[in-house]
C-alpha cells in the first residue's frame, strides 16, 4: 500500500530539485556570467583604451573605453525583457540556459578581436557589439538565477537562499581580478598587452560548458510547474508587468539604484582613481590596486549570506532600510577622506569597508526583488527593475565619478553616492514588506 501511495505522490507533484543542486546551480551560472562581465570591467580601465582606441588623450581613450563598458547596461533591460518573456512562458530551466550561452559566446568574441591598429573604427565598434551581447545575457541571467533559488526555497529561508546567486558577483570579481593578476605576474607588460588579456576572455568558454552541463540537469520550479500545469501564464509579461504592475516595477527599479551605484564606485572608479597618475589620481601600481580589491571583495562574500540570513530574521525593508542609512554614512564621512589619503593601509580599509557594506546590500536583493511580483510576470518584472537599475546606477556611475572628481573634487563623488542611496532610502519607505509573502 505504502508503494502505491509513494507512486502516486511522485505521478502528481511536480519533480523537486535537491537543495544542493539548487545552490550550487543558482551560485556557479551567476559566478561565470559575472566574471566575464568583471574581466571587461577591469579590461575597460587597464586594457581597451590602448588596444581599441586611437592613441592621444589618455583620458579620452579611458572615457571612450568606459562609454562601451556602459553598453552593456543598456542591454540587460532589453535582455531581461527578452528572457523574462521565456522565463515566465515556457519557463526558468531553459531560459537559464540561452542567458548563459549569450553571455559565454559574447565574451569569448571579445577575446579574439583585432585591435585598432589592424582594423582601424571596426574594432571598438566590434567591441560595442560584443559588449551589448555581455549585457543581453546578464539581463536574463540574474532574474533567473534568483528564481531558481528563491522558488526552491525553504519556508523561513527564502532570503538565504536568495543570497546564494548573489555569491556569484563577489566570486566572479575575486576570480576576474585574480585571472588578470595572475597573467601580470606570469608575462611582461608587453606579453600582457599584445595577447595575455584575451585569456580570461577566452578561457570563460570551458566555465560556460561547466554551467550549461549544471543548468541542464535541474528540474523546472514547482512555483513555476504550477502555473504551468495550470496554464496560467499571461501572452505579454512585460505588457502585464507595466500596466498592471507599474508602481512595484518603479520602486523595485529604485531600491536597486544605491546597490549598484556602491559597487561600480567601490571597483571600476576606485581602480581607475587609484591607478591613475597624480595630480588626476593617486598613481598606485595596477597589480597592487588589483590585489587590494581582490582581498576588499572577501569582505563582500562574506557579509552576503549574513544579510540573507538577517533579512530571514528581521524582514527585508527593514534590515535594507539600516544598510541604506549606512550607505549614506560611508558616502559622506568615509569615502573621501581614506581613498584620497593616498596612505595604501588607508585606501585598503576604504575598499573593505566599502564592499563589505556592498554585500550587505546585495545579499537580501535575490528575494526582496522576486517577492515583489506574481509568479506569472516575476521573472520579467525582477529581472527588469535590476536591469533598469543598472542604467540608472552602474552604467553612469565610473563615468558621473570620474567628471565630478576630475573638475569638482572627491568630496562631490561621496555626495553623487549619498544621493543616489537617498533615492533608494525612499522606495524602501514606500514599499511594503514581503518577508511573509507566498510565492
């Protein structure tokens, strides 16, 4: 009798995913996909401004290199919209797969292109192209991930688990920054600039067969198996999500804006004041800089879990409401007197602070975010409100930064931070909690 109950369990509920898989296939998809977006991030500030752009202005070059590190931003709403689509029609598994191969195809081009010496304009225009495709994949990427491990989720655990695809940013940045440390260790300057930096690019190639052979083996969602069985799923889920959703789309959007804005100051711009020479910047060597942010960015990993772990305990629009606060407090009165110190032990302290904080912020986004949407249009609408962010934040952030120090001074970058983390504070006033919300 036990054996036909058993039989017929198994026969009506969806296949459910084994807690192991689900972290290690939500953690090692958004690892990859975040080490190729970081290897261009670091390429963009030590690299491409000599190798894809005509040579002259230094700062021009570097500013043009980082227009197209910008590209990418504009992409990922295309990309979340494009993938959301999938992922909430057909489904989480398969659109999972297709975010990655784009993002694995797009940067393994980018390390095969030719520079602007062989080519002459159609080689930054080549790497603008490669790069919009980077953004196109992380845009389906991260939605994903996020709802694979929150759907999964245990009761009373779903913002731990959300925290696992978040492990992947500090991982993909330690393992990026640590690749280019390395092959400037291995060669010389010479080695590295004529063919050493295209490795990581593509070497990312093998990562991404290692995640597509993880991804496939998963089960759908039983969030999702739901729906679906119940055929429930809307034609148009960004068309539902903005007219029926519009104002938790805004605030998500907007919750998300200090997260990025944090981390694209605390590692693109610091490393490009850092390495910059005086009087523009505080003229440290690359590989020191690299290995400072690589021992600041443990700080991040470590501290994402733990913000999982207290958004478990005290809710999400609390515990992110204190980390906001803190946000605006390290904006203000810590970062520009220890990053402009020129003291290495000082700017050290700064990087770590900093992106520990970063973890604190980013670790309750993988369910905050999903929790804010239904099942039929979650997928596009958390993957859309994190990718619109990133225009609004990230894409601009190294560039806004690098202006307001150039003609302002450092203190306007802290308040350029401050107020985009002000902006945040205020959604999260206006949002409700979701930490008991159902799936």
């Amino acid at each position: 009798m036990q054996a036909s109950i058993t039989t017929s369990v198994d026969h009506d509920a969806p296949p459910v995913n084994s807690r192991s898989k689900v972290v290690v296939a939500s953690l090692i998809g958004t690892a990859i996909e975040f080490f190729d977006f970081y290897i261009y991030a670091t390429a963009a500030v030590i690299v491409f401004p000599h190798i894809f752009f005509p040579q002259g202005d230094p700062t021009a070059a570097t500013l043009q290199s980082l227009a197209t590190f910008a590209i990418a931003f504009v992409a990922r709403p295309i990309g979340s919209a494009v993938f959301g689509h999938f992922g909430d029609r057909v489904g989480r598994k398969a659109t999972l797969v297709a975010s990655l191969l784009t993002m694995g195809i797009s940067t393994v081009v980018i390390g095969l292109l030719p520079s602007y010496e062989t080519i002459g304009v159609l080689a930054p225009l080549l790497l603008a192209l490669a790069r919009f495709g980077q953004g196109l994949g992380l845009g389906g990427e991260w939605g994903g991930a996020a709802l694979l491990a929150t759907e999964n989720a245990p009761a009373g655990k779903r913002a731990l688990y959300g925290s696992f695809p978040q492990l992947g940013a500090p991982i993909g940045f330690f393992f990026a920054n640590g690749t280019f440390l390395l092959l400037s260790w291995l060669l010389t300057d010479e080695q590295f600039m004529s063919w050493g930096w295209r490795v990581p690019f593509v070497f990312s190639a093998v990562l991404v067969l290692i995640g597509l052979y993880v991804r496939v083996s998963l089960h759908e969602t039983p969030v999702f198996a739901k729906i679906a069985k119940a055929n429930k799923q809307v034609k148009v889920p960004l068309g539902t999500l903005l007219t029926k959703h519009l104002r938790v789309t805004i605030l998500g959007t907007f919750i998300m804006l200090a997260t990025y804005t944090l981390f694209y100051i605390m590692t693109v711009y610091s490393m490009t004041f850092s390495t910059a020479a005086a009087p523009n910047g505080l003229g440290f060597p690359r590989n020191e800089v690299l290995w400072m942010l690589m021992m600041a960015v443990i700080g991040f990993g470590v501290m994402v879990p733990i913000a999982g772990v207290l958004a478990d305990k005290f809710g999400r629009r609390k515990s992110m409401i204190v980390i906001t606060s803190l946000i605006i407090l390290f904006a203000l009165f810590v970062f520009p007197p220890l990053l402009q110190s020129g003291n290495p032990a000082m700017v050290m302290a700064y990087l770590l602070i900093g992106l520990s904080i970063m973890g604190l912020t980013f670790g309750p986004m993988g369910a905050l975010l999903p929790e804010l949407f239904p099942t039929e249009v979650r997928y596009t609408g958390a993957s859309f409100s994190y990718n619109v962010a990133s225009i609004l934040g990230a894409s601009v952030a190294p560039y806004i930064a690098t202006w307001l120090q150039a003609n302002y001074g450092l203190f306007y970058v802290g308040i350029y931070l401050a107020s985009m983390a002000a902006l945040t504070l205020i959604a999260l006033l206006l949002t409700h909690e979701t930490k008991h919300q159902s799936l």
